[in-house]
C-alpha cells in the first residue's frame, strides 16, 4: 500500500438512509478510499453496519474499502467482509482474538491487513506485529462514535510510532481515525500519518465534496 497522502472517507457520518449515494459523493470528491466502520455493541457501546452492508455499497464505488472492524471477535467475520468485499481489513489489538492470528486470517482471505491501536493503548500491544501488517491505524478518539473531537495527546505516540517504523526500515503507513479535519489535519500528517481518515470532516458539507477534499490535502501538507 503506498504511503503518498491519502484522504480516506469514513461514512460514519453520512447520511444513512442513502449510503450508496453518499459513498458515490465521497468517490466523485476525489478520495482515495472509502472507510467503513464497523461497530458490534460489545467491542464499542454503539452498532453500525455488517458484512451486507459491505456488499450493498461495494458496486457504488471501485476505489479500495477499508473495513475498520471495532468488534470483539474478528476472528469470525473476517472471511464474511473479505467477500463482501473489503480490500483491507483494519481489527484492533485490544479485541479478544490474538493479533497475530487475526492478520494470518485477513491475508489467507487475500485481504490487506491492518491493526488499530486505541488512544490509551500503549504502542507495546502494537510494535510486535509492525513487520506482519500493511496499514497501522492510530485512534485519535475513543471509537464508537463520529464527530468527536481529536485527541492531540496521541501525536507524541503516533511520532514515535513513525520514527519506529522508520528505524525497523518498515514500508507501513500510518493511518489516522478520529477527528481529522481542516484544523487538525496537518498536525496527523506532519506527526506521520498519510492515511487520514475523514468521517464528519467531510460528510458536514452537502453536494460536491471536491472542494473539502482539496481543502484537505492542501491543509495536510500545510504543516511539514
Ligand atoms: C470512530 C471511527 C472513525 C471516526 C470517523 O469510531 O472509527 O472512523 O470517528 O469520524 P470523524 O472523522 O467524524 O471522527
Ligand atoms: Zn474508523
């Protein structure tokens, strides 16, 4: 996975009652991917969208869908958003399932596997298995809900977590969930992050969203 900037939308926010049109408004916006956030009530204290969903949106868009699965038990749904049709597939340490076993299950279903690491999760839960994924996802919120502000305390961690990275010789970009937007885009990027996950940053503006989008990206390079 290149690790050049990349805007990634996250339709938490969305309208729900329309989501393949609003996918299609993030695509037509110039994003390069589309986030999903899936949410199991057990893992997270709110329930959002499951593998049928996946599959519903999958012909409105061609661009890569990451699944950011903030459930308990991966282990048991990573082929079910594989063939739905997840490109990557994003679980968190934190969950119940072994890490390591978790990414062996998302490659042998030919997906590309993440891991996501929350705000107070020390980066030891994360740096044995830096060498074995291909996106690593830092919360900058507590998950379970859109619109929340960022957590700048989780930049110094998302540094060090780039310079690690960058001492192992590792090709893994960081991406960043929660709260990214005009403000605080380009203090994510500039401590790292090249996958920026934009949920209510995004979804706040109806009708074409190229306009964000390249607010976005400007903004994001604004601070380096
Ligand atoms: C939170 C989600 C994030 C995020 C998206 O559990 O994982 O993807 O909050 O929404 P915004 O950009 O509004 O924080
Ligand atoms: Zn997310």
């Amino acid at each position: 996975m290149s690790d050049d900037l990349q805007i990634s939308a996250s339709i938490l926010n969305a309208d729900f009652a329309r989501l393949g049109q609003e996918v299609r408004r993030a695509v037509d916006g110039g994003v390069d991917s589309i986030h999903l956030d899936v949410m199991d009530g057990h893992f997270v204290d709110n329930i959002t969208i499951g593998p049928v969903v996946v599959e519903a949106l999958r012909p409105h868009a061609a661009l890569p869908f990451h699944s950011h699965l903030m459930i308990s038990r991966p282990l048991a749904y990573i082929d079910a958003f594989a063939e739905a049709g997840s490109d990557l597939i994003v679980a968190h340490v934190e969950a119940d399932d072994d890490p390591g076993q978790v990414v062996d299950a998302i490659r042998a279903a030919g997906k590309v596997p993440g891991l996501s690491l929350n705000p107070d999760t020390p980066v030891e839960d994360i740096t044995p298995y830096l060498d074995r994924i291909e996106l690593l996802l830092v919360m900058t919120v507590q998950p379970g809900w859109g619109g929340q502000p960022f957590r700048d305390d989780v930049l110094p961690k998302m540094a060090w977590l780039r310079d690690e990275i960058e001492r192992r010789g590792l090709d893994l970009p960081i991406g960043v969930d929660g709260g990214v937007n005009d403000e605080t885009i380009g203090a994510a990027h500039a401590a790292g992050g090249s996958v920026l996950v934009v949920g209510s940053g995004l979804y706040r503006h109806p009708g074409d969203l190229g306009p964000a989008v390249a607010d976005l990206r400007r903004l994001a390079l604004a601070d380096t």
